[in-house]
C-alpha cells in the first residue's frame, strides 16, 4: 500500500512557491497545507486510494538526474532541471518528495477538472432540487469551482434504480452515484462487513448490496457521510432539512466510552441529525449509527421536562429546597453517575465530601466492538475516577447500595440518573429510604422519588468527558434545555451550598474548572479552561493501570496492560 | 512497390499449416521441440536473461516494450514469490494470431514460458486465455499435461531443482482482461480494474502484489526461438531495434485476409495488402487502413507521411510505403499495436465504421475511472445517433473535445485506446463527419454495408 | 459436504482441483464459476452464495464478477447458443446482416432467448478469428465466413439439427483435428 513516512519535513515547489510539508505525504494534503485545494472525490484521509475519480489530476515534476552519474542536471542558473511527467497525475497517490514541482493551478489542470466535471455530470440526474445533499454536495462545489458552466450532452442519461433501501438506515439513490467506491472500501476496511459492490460493468455499474443482505452494521451511516454526492442518504433524514439552515455545534458522542467527537446540526432550537467530526486521535472521521440516534432522547415520551415533588409539578426553586429538606440531617447516600460530566462529577464530590455521604456508582456494560463501540457504555467513568468521585473500578450493579440499605446505613438517597430496580436495589429497600431523583428520562427510581430535579442531556449542557484512552474532550450546549431548568451543575451547587451553608456559586464552567485545576494531586492540576477549549487534553492514567478496565483494544485504543507491557 | 510478393519467414508459424504437425507432444519433439529448453537449463538463469535483452525482442501484445528489460525491472530483492503470466486473452478487435499458436502448436509456448520462467525465477506461470477459446483451453491442458508427464513442466523440470506449475486460467469474456493489471486483477479473482501505476507496476507489486512478468503468447514463444540461434543472431533478424519476426493479421475488405508471419520491416503496407493479401475486392479503391489492432490510430489511403526516424533518416511515405515492423507505423503517427491490420475500402461509410469501433469500447471499459468510463458511452452514444439520422455540424468537434478529454487522463491504457480512434478518424476524415449532419433524414440504404 | 446445488461428482471434484492449483482460493472464482455453469446453465443467487462459501468470499464478491463478465450468466441462455462477432473486422465483411438473418430464422432477437428456450443469439465483441469473418460459435464451435446466402444456409442447417455433419461448414476446431493426422 502507498505508506508514507511522516517523519521530516521537506521542500517542494508549490506553484512555483517553495513550501515546506512533512515527507511522503501525497499532493492533495502537501497543497491542503498551504491553501491550494486540490478537489478529489475518491480520495479520503482515512480509506486506502483507490484514484478512480482522476479529479485530483496536477502537473508533477521532479529534479533530473543523469542516468548514467546520478548527479542532477541543472539549468544555466544552477537550479535544478525539472523533469516534468507529461501526463498529468493524481495527486491523492503521488508522495512528495524532496524537491518535487506541483502545479494545481495550471491551464492543463484546470482543463483537466473541466473535463472531469463534465463527464462526472454527463449521467448525474437533475436531483438537486429534492436531493438531500443539496449544500453540502460536492459536486455541486466542484462544478461552481472548476466546472465549464454548462453542458454539451444532448444524448440520454443512464436510468438505474433509485431511492432503493441498502440498509435499515441507508437510503440508495444509484444515478446519482458516481462509483467513487468510497463506501465499499470503509465497509471492507473501518466496518469490516464486505456486503457492498458494483455490478455490470462500465457507465453502467451500479452500487449494490447482495440480495437479502444489506448495510445493516452498526457504521452503516458513516458511507452516508463519505458519500461526496447524494447517491447514499440518511433515511432518517430524509426530506427533513435543508442543510444550510442548521446551525454545527461541537459535541461528544456520550454512546460508550469511546468518545466520538461530533457535529450536533440542529435548527431553532431541534437536533435534526448528528453527524462525526474529525478527530485523528480518537474517531478518525467515524461514529457509530446508535450513536447518532441518541439524539432522539431529546424529544422522547419519557422525558423529564418539569420539576416535582410527590408527583405534582412544582417551580425549581421549590424542588430544590424540597430536597434540601429530605436530605438534611440524614444518612445520605449519593448514587452518582458515569454519565455525569466531569465538572457536575466534581461538585458531586465536593458535596460528598462536605457532607460525609456515602458514594455509590454503577458501570453500565456491553459488548466491545473493537472498533468505536466500547465496552463500557458510559462517556465518563474516567472521569468519576480522576475526579475522585470513585476509588474503585465501578461495577455493573448496586449491590453495595443495597446492602448498605439493609445494614441501615443511608436514609436518603440523591440519585443521579440510574435505575435502582434495575441495578440491585431489592423494592423492599427502595421502600426504606427517600429519594430524590435527578435525571432526564423516567425510570423505576424516579416513578417513587419524592422529589424529581429534572437533568439536562448531553446536548442541552456543556461539559467535559476523558475517554477510554484517557483524553479529556469538552463538548459545547448545542440546543436550549426545557424552558425553566437549570445545568446540572447549578442543581447540585446550590444543594450543595444548602447542605454544607457555603456560599461559593459553580455555575460557570471556567469557575469550576479554577476550583477543578487548583487541587494539586489531582491529574487536572494546572490546566486552563481556556486551553481545554481549543483540543484534546492527554491524561496521564498509570495511576489506574492495576483496575481491570472493561474496554478491549479498539480503533484507536490499547487498553493501559497492553501499551505498559 | 514491388511485383514479386515478399516471403514469409515463418519461425512462430512454422508449423501451424502443416496438415501433417498436429498439436501433440510427439510433433513437437519430431519436429526438434524442447531442445531450447535444456539449452537453458544448462545456463545460468541471468543468462538467459541476458541472452534475451541482446536479441532486443519486443512485446508483440501491443505496447512493444523489450522483453528482456521487462525482466530487468522485476524486483528480485523484496524476496517475495515471483510469478509469470502469459496474456493469452487476445481481444483487440483486427488480432487473431495467438490462436493459431495455441490452437496449432501449443507446446511452443510451453517451451517458451518455462523457459522464461526459469530466467525469471518464478514460483508458478499461468496462461490467462479468453473464456472464447473452450477448444483452446482444453488443448493447452493437454499439452501441459503432456509436457509435465515428459518432465519439460512442473515438478523438477528435466531433473533439475527447478520446479515451476503452469496453470490454465480462463476469462469470461472482458477486454479489459488483456491489461496487465486488469488480468492481474481478474486472476486474483477480482473485477478486473486495472491499477494505478505508480506504484502497482506489476514487476513490483503484481499478482497478490508479488513481482510478476505479464508477456503476450508471441513474446513468449519467440523466448524459446532466441535461446535456440542465441540472442545475438536474433538479433539480426528483422532491422534495429525491430527485431525478429512479427505475425500480421490482416482482416477486412481484401481478397486473402489471414495471418502472415514476415520479418519485421520485410515488407511495407502496401505490399501487404495489394500483393500478399491479393488487393481489395474487384472494382473498389482503398479508402482507410487501420494497422495496429482497433486501438490503433487509422491512415488515410490518401495521406503522405513525413518526417525523420530515429536513425536521423528523412520519410516520406505513402501509406502503401509504411514498413511493417514496430517504428515505421508509430513514425506515420499511428502504430503497429498488436499487428491487426484492418482494411477498409469506398464502400465504407467512415461514421459509422468509428460507431462501430466506439460501441466496442463503450460496452468493454471496466467503469473504474471516470473519463473512459463516461467518456467512452458519450461518444458511442454520439456517433450512434449521428447514424441514425440524428447528426449536427458540431458532433465532429465535439467528439474530438471528448476524446481529448479522455487522452492521458485515466488509469490505464485504454483511455488511450478509446480516444484515439475518434481523434483519428475525426481529423482524417472530418468532412464525412460533417457531411453526416445533412445525410440526416436519409434511410439505410439496403445495400448498403450496415456496421451498426 | 454442501451440495445443496446438486452438483455431479465429476463437477464436485473438478472444483477440488482447481482450487487447489491457486495460491489463494478466491483467484479460482472464474474457473469455479464456468465449471457451475457449466453444469446449471446459469449462475443464480443460490448458486453464487454457494459459491462464496465454497471460496471463503461474500456473495456480493462473487456476484460482482458475474454481472462484470459477458459470458457469465444468472440465467440461462437456449439450448443452442448462437454468438455473432459485431466487431469492425467482422463488421466489414457483413456480421451485421448475418445476425439479422440469424434473427429472423431462429425467431429470436438479439440478446434474447427464443420462448421455447431452444435457442439464444448473441451479437459478441471480437472473437479473434478476424481474417475469416463473420465470425460465428454456436455453443463450443467456432465457424467462420458465415455471411450472407452462407448464413441463410447456416441457420437452417442449425435448426434441421445438421450442422455438425455438414460439409458446406466445417468448424475451426474440427479442422484442427482433420488436417492433422499423425
């Protein structure tokens, strides 16, 4: 395979500019860098080459060297000759080397671009008016960029399928592909599921599962996002939004443990779709498609929109000195969350502390799919680790909490998300202790909480999460929460301030991260809010290397034993 | 032009006539079969490398690149298996050659590709042959089991330490098979997609990314004729840097189509068709030549040629001038390709004889890379209905835009061997082009020849 | 063992064979393929997934080949299978009217099979007998100069079922074996 070497940097000649560019990267990337785009519909940063789409063509040159000494041959002003090739190549397989010519600007170039534009069109049926890729359509780019503007074909077009269903999730539209073969090679090479590829044979190839099989994996959606055109769409968003009126927030996938960094679309206030950012550290350009559903929980039937106590809905404020009153002078017991963020985790111990509560925290587990579906399927145990919220490798129950109950030792309960039932509390022992439940959606524990605090999901807050891999990632609001609510954060401050009769106010991220960064032993000592902000943060987890993490070895993941070993 | 008929010279085609040589092992031997093959054994395996690239032989499937610095290229370093492959799926329209050495003298190529294989090392040698030839296969399996039986093939050839399998391979029907990285391609069990080169040139990375020797039948069979006189003497057989014998196929509208084996540069085009081929059908003129296979760019019957050759010499040639070997038709700005000389003579509408080749390409392209593929199907799709009443003025230029939008920007050869047919029956031919688009509303002739 | 396809033992074992002669199973996909066929007519989905367990591939890869390659089949073709060379060579020397005579003598169209599926006709690209076209193979035998009044005698030599016998065509196969007598 074409694997370059990254190592140094070198000098080529960009257009007639020197540049510098690490070595053995290809011409696309190496003009990337400096501005130059070189527009490629079959290459893709992470997927082998396949250059069948001869978009990326650029004039390529190289020093000139006597066959016979090796000594370079040189023009009369002692620069070096170059030997242009004389057809043009393809940039997305062409490694720079020292001293290369490029020139993505040239008229052949540009020639070469209209040529392809044209043929790429010459069979693409006039979709756009109701093709979802509409705003974010390559084709469309290109052609406003580097197309001739108008159109020599008279004949016909070619007639395939259309809007056939490739998959539970995966709507396929064959006349508008252009047999770029990206989603076949991520099916072979990320998903590792072989179920695509193209039958019959020249113009007339077309884009297909087996019959009685389809794109049915867990990363079938990520072809729709590498799909330049709209041959491959979202069935979920189809028809739903045109793609120009959505407004991208940074998120964090709060799936697993993996820590897929994504894009949160969204309009007026309505997640309409999530869809992976790029991190080369993490996900590549990947997410999962359960992961993309979560958005759904938004809007869902069970969600815990207004505060309330005993069952009727009463104002925050109320709630909130409500359960103050249940969890004074109690035997406290706190059930936190993995889900919670890093900063609600923070004040969640900060309280446990002040407070002398006693801690419970469950894991939720599933199957690892060695590839961006970890095992662990909460976005931040890490995070209750680093945070010191807990000393120990949580596990997948509450029996501790349970037996803690029966030996007498908590009264009351402030329960962050879970699901007793379901965890191990015996109804006999939910029946002993008042609750007060602080989540999003119902469940078991919150249909018998005396007071119920509603949360806010991952997308209506902002906050932080350290991944399996120990990278600590914040993630930015993307949609207003119910009307009337408060962060978490802010939930648990003033709990917290009423419990202990301090006054500090924790509402602002940067604030608490003042107080999150000042502790000394804490792996968080000393990193700025503002620096957290800008990228992902590398933690340091030696200090959990014992603690048999649950996660397998994954894109982008060895677990600690085996990096240590 | 001369009046005696120039002789063949048939060294490939010795025996492929002969009503008493039959395609057995017996024959074969009879006739002196294999002795090159232990010749070879009892050199060095670079010698007979060696003695190849003295002879100076080119590949007669259609690029015409030596052989012997095809050998050189291989990558012996990376220690991975070596592999040679003979490219037996002639499909360029015009090409019938390497059926008769199939077909007529299997064991000639069996000769030749062991030995070759000895010379490169290879680990296993198989034949691709097109799925077209049933007969084909089943004889070539015969022979190689013949020749394993006699010790020439497989298992320690002559009771050396040497062992190499030759396996039939058959295709199905695809002329795209006949790239090299498409019959790579296809012999891994894939859809035969030519790769991009750099970097999967087949001497490097080729058949399950081994280095891998891909050579045409008659390259191969003439490995064993230029380890029989030696490389030097074939050499001198032919001119300079045109080396040895070519097989013409020469098909059309002449009297004796067929194939004929000649020395190369022995006889010039217009010797070819008028004398050895007996001249057009009574009555009719020469109106075009295409001399190397359909992929070939065509020659007007009324063009001057000039220019001067690699030897400083000034041309100017005729068509009926042109020397048969590999230069002389690439110096008349077309070439010898895989030596299928068409002919075609005034009862040919031009139009519709590139409709014809323009379908061929159309309905072959893999579909891989997007100007052969779009391209091919715009111009057949043009020239289609530029024949059935529908042509304008502008279809003429508009082809040749098309056909140099495909020019020099695909992955393989057959971008070229798409674009350039249109480009030259286009230029040559540009006002039966334009004549068409007022020929609109005519019928088809029913005496006319239909070639589409 | 699978056979769901019921495939005789002679195919079974063919399979074993060539199979064995490649480094890597999925490089005996074509020769696998035309020996099913071979034996079924055609390659159907059924046959393809067997096939891809047979060579350790996922159907979709072998489905891939048999819609890429002309000769492959998902159904299959007449009884009599009749391919016509429609390329220039052959082209010139008067392909075109042979099919049409075909066409219209055998009662079926091009690219077609005839209803009572006895025959099919095939307008192919070049079958590289160029010099003694048009070029004709009816199932395994390779006939050339068949045009014009020749093809009209051609077709109704086919459908009396006296083809093979006949003197007036005798095919390039079997005039290897007749000129050649040791």
């Amino acid at each position: 395979m074409i694997a370059p070497e990254k190592n140094e940097l070198v000098v080529i000649s960009l257009n007639g500019v020197e540049v510098e560019v690490p070595n053995g990267i290809n011409a696309v990337e190496a003009a990337a860098l400096h501005g130059k785009e070189v527009p490629h519909y079959c290459y893709h940063p992470k997927l082998s080459v396949a250059g069948n789409c001869r978009m990326c063509l650029v004039e390529m040159g190289t020093p000139m060297r006597d066959r016979g000494t090796g000594d370079p041959i040189l023009e009369e002003d002692g620069t070096p000759k170059i030997g242009w090739v004389p057809k043009p190549v393809i940039g997305c397989a062409t490694n720079v080397s020292p001293g290369m010519h490029l020139r993505t600007e040239s008229d052949l170039v540009n020639e070469c671009r209209e040529g392809i534009m044209e043929f790429l069109l010459v069979n693409h049926p006039l979709d756009c008016p109701i093709c979802d890729q509409a705003g974010e359509c390559r084709l469309q780019e290109f052609a406003t960029d580097y197309g001739r503007g108008y159109s020599r074909y008279i004949e016909r077009k070619n007639v395939k399928p259309k809007r056939t269903r490739l998959g539970p999730r995966v709507t396929l539209d064959d006349e508008r592909c252009i047999l770029c073969s990206r989603c076949i090679r991520f099916s072979q090479e990320v998903a590792k599921d072989d179920v695509l590829g193209f039958v019959d044979r020249g113009s007339f190839s077309t884009l297909t599962c087996f019959p009685g099989k389809e794109l049915a994996n867990n990363y079938s959606l990520n072809t729709v996002d590498i799909c330049p055109v709209g041959a491959l769409t979202s069935t979920d968003f189809r028809f739903k939004m045109r793609v120009w009126f959505l407004k991208e927030s940074k998120s964090i996938c709060p799936e697993s443990s993996a820590g897929c960094n994504t894009l949160v679309s969204s309009r007026e206030g309505v997640i309409q779709r999530i869809t992976p950012r790029r991190n080369d550290l993490i996900n590549d350009t990947w997410m999962t498609d359960s992961g993309r559903a979560l958005y759904k929980l938004v809007q869902a039937e069970d969600r815990i929109r207004r505060p309330s106590a005993n069952g009727n809905d009463i104002p925050l404020d109320d709630a909130i000195s409500r359960a103050f009153e249940i969890l004074k002078g109690k035997k406290i017991g706190v059930v936190a969350s993995c889900r919670s963020t890093l900063e609600e985790q923070f004040l969640t111990h900060r309280l446990i502390e002040l407070t002398d509560a006693k801690v419970f925290i469950r894991g939720h587990f599933g199957e690892d799919d060695g590839i961006l579906l970890s095992a662990d399927r909460t976005p931040n145990l890490r995070g209750a680790l680093v945070s010191g919220l807990s000393n120990y490798y949580p596990q997948d129950h509450l029996n501790d909490l349970n037996q803690s109950i029966s030996d007498g030792e908590v009264e009351s309960l402030l329960v962050i998300g879970e699901d007793l039932l379901e965890s191990g509390v015996s109804q006999d022992n939910l029946s002993k202790v008042s609750v007060v439940f602080m989540g999003t959606h119902q469940n078991s524990t919150s249909s018998i909480a005396e007071v119920i605090l509603p949360g806010l999901t991952v997308f209506e807050k902002s906050g932080s999460f350290i991944n399996r891999s120990f990278f600590l990632q914040s993630f930015d609001q993307a949609i207003p929460g119910p009307v009337g609510l408060l962060s978490d954060c802010e939930i648990i401050s003033r709990l917290h301030n009423l419990l202990t009769d301090e006054a500090a106010e924790f509402f602002k991220l940067n604030e608490i991260w003042k107080a999150m960064s000042s502790s000394k032993n804490s792996l968080l000592a000393g990193i700025e809010f503002s620096e957290l902000k800008k990228g992902v943060i590398q933690l340091d987890g030696a200090k959990w290397e014992h603690l048999s993490f649950i996660e397998k070895e994954a894109l982008h993941h060895k677990p600690l034993e085996l990096t240590t070993s | 032009m001369s009046t005696t008929t120039p002789k063949e010279r048939r060294i490939i085609l010795k025996h492929a006539d002969d009503p008493n040589y039959s395609n057995r092992i017996g024959c074969y031997l009879r006739e002196g079969g294999y002795e090159s093959l232990k010749k070879a054994f009892s050199m060095k395996p670079e010698e007979v490398g060696e003695e190849v690239l003295k002879s100076g032989v080119r590949g007669r499937g259609g690029a015409g690149f030596p052989a012997g610095m095809k050998w050189k290229f291989l990558d012996r370093k990376s220690g991975k298996p070596i592999y040679l492959i003979c490219n037996a799926d002639e499909s360029e329209p015009g090409t019938f050659k390497d059926r008769q050495i199939m077909y007529k003298d299997p064991h000639q190529l069996i000769e030749g590709m062991m030995i070759s294989a000895f010379a490169i090392g290879a680990k296993q040698a198989f034949i691709y042959i097109r799925a077209e030839f049933h007969e084909g296969a089943r004889i070539l399996e015969r022979a190689i089991l013949e020749a394993k039986q006699a010790g020439f093939c497989g298992n320690q050839i002559l009771g050396s330490t040497y062992s190499c399998d030759l396996v039939v391979h058959r295709g199905a029907g695809a002329y795209i098979c006949g790239e090299e990285t498409g019959l790579i391609e296809s012999l891994e069990g894939k859809r035969p997609n030519p790769r991009i080169k750099p970097p999967y040139f087949p001497a490097v990375l080729g058949l399950y990314q081994c280095p891998t020797i891909v050579n045409n039948v008659e390259t191969l069979c003439n490995v064993r004729h230029i380890i029989e006189i030696g490389g030097e003497e074939f050499s001198n057989i032919g001119k300079p840097n045109n080396t040895g014998t070519r097989i013409w196929c020469v098909s059309g509208q002449v009297m004796k189509p067929g194939y004929y084996e000649f020395e190369c540069g022995a006889l010039t085009l217009g010797e070819m068709i008028f004398n050895v081929c007996g001249g057009l059908k009574p009555g009719r003129s020469l109106k075009a030549v295409i001399p190397g296979g359909s992929s070939a760019k065509v020659l007007r019957a009324d063009e001057r040629f000039t220019g001067s050759l690699k030897d400083g010499s000034e041309f100017d040639w005729g068509l009926e001038d042109i020397p048969l070997d590999f230069d002389g038709p690439m110096a008349a700005g077309s070439m010898s390709g895989s030596g299928g000389i068409i002919v075609m003579d005034d009862t040919v509408d031009i139009v519709e004889a590139m409709a014809n080749v323009n379908a061929f390409y159309a309905h072959e392209s893999c579909g891989q890379c997007t100007p052969c593929r779009e391209g091919s199907l715009w111009m057949r799709k043009i020239t289609q209905r530029m024949c059935s009443g529908g042509a304008r003025e502008e279809d003429a230029d508009l082809l040749l835009s098309v056909a140099k939008q495909i020019e020099g920007r695909t992955i393989c050869a057959f971008g070229e061997a798409a674009a350039w047919p249109t480009q030259s029956f286009v230029t040559k031919f540009k006002d039966d082009f334009i004549k068409k688009a007022s020929e609109s509303s005519k019928e088809r002739d029913s005496k006319s020849l239909q070639l589409i | 063992m699978d056979n769901s396809l019921n495939l005789s033992t002679d195919t079974l074992s063919k399979i074993d064979e060539v199979v064995s002669k490649y480094p890597e199973k999925r490089s005996a996909s074509l020769m696998v393929i035309h020996l099913v066929q071979d034996e079924l007519g055609a390659v159907n989905n059924l046959a393809c997934e067997w096939i891809a367990r047979r060579l350790e591939l996922e159907p979709i890869n072998v489905k891939e080949l048999i819609t890429f390659y002309p000769m492959l089949r998902e159904k299959p073709w007449g009884r009599k299978h009749v391919r016509v060379c429609r390329t220039l060579p052959c082209a010139l020397r008067g392909s075109y009217g042979t099919c049409k005579t075909f066409e219209e003598k055998l009662g079926v169209k091009e690219g077609q099979v005839s209803e009572d599926g006895e025959y099919s006709l095939e307008f192919m690209e070049c079958l590289a007998d160029c010099g003694q076209g048009p070029v004709v193979i009816v199932d395994e035998k390779t006939y050339e100069n068949v045009e014009g009044k020749s093809a009209e005698k051609f077709a109704d030599l086919l459908i009396d079922g006296n083809l093979e016998e006949s003197d007036d065509f005798q095919s390039y196969e079997d005039s290897l074996t007749q000129e050649r007598k040791q």
